[in-house]
C-alpha cells in the first residue's frame, strides 16, 4: 500500500488504479501495465494524455492511450515473423508492483517494477523499474539493469499518446534531420518545417532528439524532454483509427503520439544500467 497520502488506491473491472493528487498536479497510474493514464497540471488544469474512451480497462488487451511501456523490443522487432511475439513485448499485459512511494516538498514519487522480465523473445538477467515523479511536470523513468553476466541488447519506448484539442491546429516543434517513413517501406525523408501532422503518420526520427514541443492552435501546450533515446517516434493513424478496435473513428482529431524511444538497439553489459527518460512539461 502507499505510504503517503497523496495517493490512493482504487480497483475497477479486476484493475488498481493509483490516483495521485498533491499541490501540483493529478495523475492516474494503471498497476496493469505500469500504465499512466492521466497528468492534469493545477496550473491550467487541462489533461496532458489521450486516453481512448474504447480502451480496454479490464485486463483483456494492453490500454490504448496514456504512456504504454515498450520493452524489451519496440514494434514488432523481436526477429521473428510479425505476430509471432506480442507488439511492443510483454511489459505493457502484465501486473506491476509498487516498489516505493514518497513525498517531497516538488511533488510525489512512485516506483513500480514488472512481474517478470523474462519471457519468450528475451531471457535475459536484469532488472527494469520505472519510477514517476508528480511535480509542476511530470517525469517519467524506465531504468533496464544488467543483473546477470552476459551482455545483452534491447529496445525500448515510452509511447506517450499527448492529449491535444485539434490536431489540424497541432504542429511539432524541436525535431529535424531525418526519419523513416513506416508507410513508405521505411523511406528515408527530411523532417518537414513547419511540422504539421496533415495525414496518417507513422514516422521514426533517427536523432536523440531531446526537446519536442507541441504547439496546438498558436499556443505552445506541452514540451516533452527525452534522454537516453537514440530515436523519437511520432504516430497518428488519422483515418486509419476507424479500423482499430479500441480506438474511436474520430479519435485521431485529439491524439498525437511522441514517443521517447530506443530504436536502433542498445548493448548492456553486466552490471550496466540505462535509463530512458521523458519529462512532460506544461506550457
């Protein structure tokens, strides 16, 4: 149980839910997939997450929206034939645990780690934990420890779906260089300027770009930090979210997926730890 009393448990369809509400913020935290579903800054009091009101709440699939965990590989690049192993690995359908949770004069603090971080796909020793700290933003950190005594490699993500009111008024500042285009059989292209998301996306920038900021209708809304990422996704299904289960037709109007991703693959050594780390601040 939590030891402070800025957060509390609740349950619903067999699910906890951990509701944090302190001086800065609210959030809402999923223990099924270590899964963040809220950041409501009492600065302006506007959500921060998209999550969709046809998610899965109930444990059956992982929950469209909020911060999905990806780990230990991203999409569907385990190196088997696609579907062979869940999208996106296996820490996002699991149960975590609360390790910790603290208070401090910024904010509140809450540490969670999987059941499990050895599965079909990846048997490797190591440890991952993800610790969330509530404050003025909210920061965001997956830590992957070697435990074990040979070396091994991994991606990740924090794919983060941003709450956004128009996503034909929403352009992306901060990125450049170059990405691979997903609906283009992974085309090589130049990062647009302005960038405005005007059709289906699908996009992986090849950068450790560090600070994206959304700018929704003239106004700047949310600024995202990444590090420890050697990429950054960006993702929006635009009409295509009529063929998604979970998802409304309309719901890419008032979505936009930045994601704080390791993409390219990165070796950890025994006893060698890394952090990927995303801190969403409000505008």
């Amino acid at each position: 149980m939590p030891s402070v009393y800025s957060v509390t448990v609740s349950e619903s369809n067999g699910l906890t839910f951990l509701d944090v509400d302190n001086a800065f913020a609210t959030a809402r935290i999923s223990l099924f997939g270590g899964h963040i579903l809220s950041f409501v800054p009492k600065s302006d009091n506007k959500e921060r997450l998209w999550v969709s009101p046809h998610a899965y709440l109930n444990g059956e699939r992982p929950i469209r929206g909020g911060i999905p965990v990806c780990w230990p590989w991203f999409s569907d690049d385990h190196g088997r034939e696609k579907g062979a192993l869940p999208a996106h690995g296996f820490l996002r359908t699991q149960v975590w645990k609360l390790v910790d949770s603290e208070e401090s004069a910024s904010g509140t603090t809450i540490t969670l780690s999987p059941s499990f971080t050895r599965a079909e796909g990846f048997e490797n020793d190591c440890t991952v934990t993800m610790v969330i700290a509530i404050g003025e933003s909210m920061d965001v950190s997956l830590v992957t420890e070697n435990i074990g005594v040979a070396a091994f490699d991994f991606n990740c993500a924090l794919h983060t779906y941003f709450h956004v009111n128009d996503i034909q008024q929403t352009l992306l500042k901060g990125i450049d260089g170059q990405y691979k285009d997903k609906l283009d059989e992974w085309a090589v292209k130049p990062t647009p300027s302005p960038y405005a998301i005007t059709g289906e996306t699908d996009r992986i920038h090849l950068a450790p770009i560090e600070t994206t900021e959304i700018e929704v209708g003239g106004d700047a809304f949310t600024e995202v930090i990444s590090q420890g990422n050697d990429s950054l996704v960006v993702w929006n299904p635009w009409q295509g979210a009529a063929s998604i289960s979970d998802m409304d037709p309309f719901g890419y109007k008032h979505m936009l997926c930045v994601e704080t991703s390791l993409t390219q693959g990165r070796m950890l050594a025994p006893g060698e730890s890394h952090t990927l780390r995303q801190t969403v601040v409000p505008k």
